[in-house]
C-alpha cells in the first residue's frame, strides 16, 4: 500500500501542504464513485485521509501559549484541495485528484457525530485503501465503536440534501448536460438511493458494504428512473427506515469514553506518553463521579 498524497506531495503538484505532511498520513482511502463501484474511467478520484500533525501543534499549551491570552499561531484541522490534475497518472492519460486530509482530532470528531462521508471512509472496500499504518488499521478494525442511533438523522439528512438540490438547484456545465439528457441530475439521484441503503445497512446490522447497491445506482447514473420514481422510493423508503430505527439495537448515544479512549490510544502509540498534555482521571476518582450520578438520579425521583 502506499500514499497517492504522499506521492502528490514529493511531485509537487499539491499547493501549499502542510510541512509535516509527508510522514503523518494514517490512514488513506480512495472515495467518491470509485467506492461505490460505480465509476468509469473518465472519474475523478476522491481521495481522504487522515493524519497526525506534530505534538505542539495538537496541544498548544506545549508551545508555552495561555489560551484566551495568547492567540493559538499554529492549527492544523483539515487541508483539502480540488482538481489536482496529475498528467503521468494512468501511463500518460493524466488523472485529476480531489484531497482531503483532516488531523486525527477532527477526524474522531466527525466519526463520532456519525458523519455520512467520514462513516463511509471507515467501509470502503479494501482495494480502495491506499495506506494505513497500525493505527490506521485500529481504527477501521474498531470503525463499529462510532456508530449509534444518530446515524439515521444524519444519513437522512444528507440524502433530503441531494433531493433539495434535484429539485432547486441550477445545474451547470457537466451537471447541465445530465439534467438536459435525463430530464433531472441523476447524480444526485443516486446518491439519495446510496444514504438511504447506506443508513439502513447501519440500522439493521451495525455493518455496511458500500458497493452493495452498485448496480441499482448504475441505473439511475444512466436513466433508468424517471423523478416521479425516485421521489416514490424516496418516500417509501423513509417510512420503512422509520420503523427499522424503532428496532435497531444501535445505541441511543455515542460512547464518547471509550471514543477518546481510542483516540488516546492511537496518540500514545504515535507519540509515546501524552500524560504532560492530556489529564486523564484515576480509576478511583471515576467510580467517586460515577457514584455522584448515581445518587443525583436517585434523589431526583425521591
């Protein structure tokens, strides 16, 4: 496995990268079409990953700054970067690169918000998984850990997203001429049917299997539905998944504890300690706060 990113970076087609960049990449996948197994050879390729920035960079108050004295003079939450045209790719054929890579901070962040991209980065199948270090591989082997019940607003949310834009937004160039030859962008059609198969995968068995729909979506990319039936699934399906939520045996809530765990886990094993920058709580004073709630509750339904 290696880093296309990486190999952008030392090609120096990416503008402006981070210096630490070269060797803090994670965990890297390819996204986008090429995931959901409905690509062609004309598309783009959508590359995420995420990275580990340097110690101070992480914990400022390493640098010696006094937060809400000092303003913070170095951050690193996300670097992205659309239309990196790369001319020797495919033996000379050229291929164009859309980057992102987060800092593993906000990466966590996401996963534990359940956000639908960010989710699908942990799914893709393993031929699209450029590069992963030991710690990119723990946190794919424990990608069930972020997911709960939310999964289904956020999910539903971004499909009812690709529905809005079907139905408001003014197509342009590439998009112009899909809704001129099918009579709407069905391209964000099947993206609506994807959340929503995605979501239910969720729901039902606390796995997904991106590509499981591939064919179906293929149809819609070529026409095959008419609005009037994407808009009928979209309905219907709603409803059904309404129902497979009541039932879902996903929790209610993300474990943030055991989020930060990990994410604690995978910055010792990159850093080695991080106890001068992180506190973490002794076992006894844990079972006192737990104790507390305990007793809170139990008071408030004397």
């Amino acid at each position: 496995m290696s880093s296309h990113i990486q190999s952008l970076q030392h090609k120096k087609l990416l503008p402006s990268p981070p210096d630490f960049l070269t060797d803090a990449v994670q965990y890297e996948v390819i996204m986008g079409s090429v995931a959901y197994g409905v690509s062609n050879d004309s598309s783009d390729m959508d590359l995420y990953a995420f990275a580990i920035p340097p110690k101070t960079m992480m914990f400022p108050h390493l640098r010696g700054e006094i937060p809400g004295f000092d303003s913070y003079s170095v951050q690193f939450e996300q670097y992205q970067q659309h239309h990196i045209r790369d001319a020797a790719a495919l033996g000379g054929k050229g291929r164009v690169y859309d980057v992102t890579v987060f800092a593993i901070a906000k990466y966590f962040r996401l996963l534990a918000d359940n956000n639908p991209n960010i989710i699908d980065s942990l799914y893709v199948p393993e031929n699209c998984v450029l590069y992963a270090s030991p710690i990119g591989k723990l946190v794919r082997e424990r990608r069930q850990l972020f997911l709960y019940k939310g999964c289904w607003a956020k999910f539903k949310g971004y499909a009812y997203g690709q529905m809005h834009k079907i139905r408001t937004k003014q197509p342009e160039g590439k998009r112009k001429e899909l809704t001129e030859q099918f009579g709407y962008d069905v391209k964000f059609a099947y993206h609506v049917v994807r959340l929503l198969g995605e979501v239910e995968q969720l729901l039902m068995h606390q796995d997904m299997d991106l590509q499981r729909d591939a064919e179906q979506m293929k149809a819609i990319r070529r026409g095959e539905w008419t609005l009037p039936q994407l808009e009928d699934y979209f309905a219907r399906k709603e409803a059904d998944l309404e129902r497979v939520y009541l039932a879902s045996r996903l929790p209610d809530a993300p474990d943030t504890d055991a989020i930060r765990q990990l994410l604690t886990d995978c910055l010792e094993q990159h850093f080695g300690s991080i106890s001068e920058a992180v506190s973490r709580p002794h076992a006894a004073e844990r079972a006192l706060e737990e104790i507390g709630q305990v007793l809170q509750r139990y008071q408030g339904k004397v």
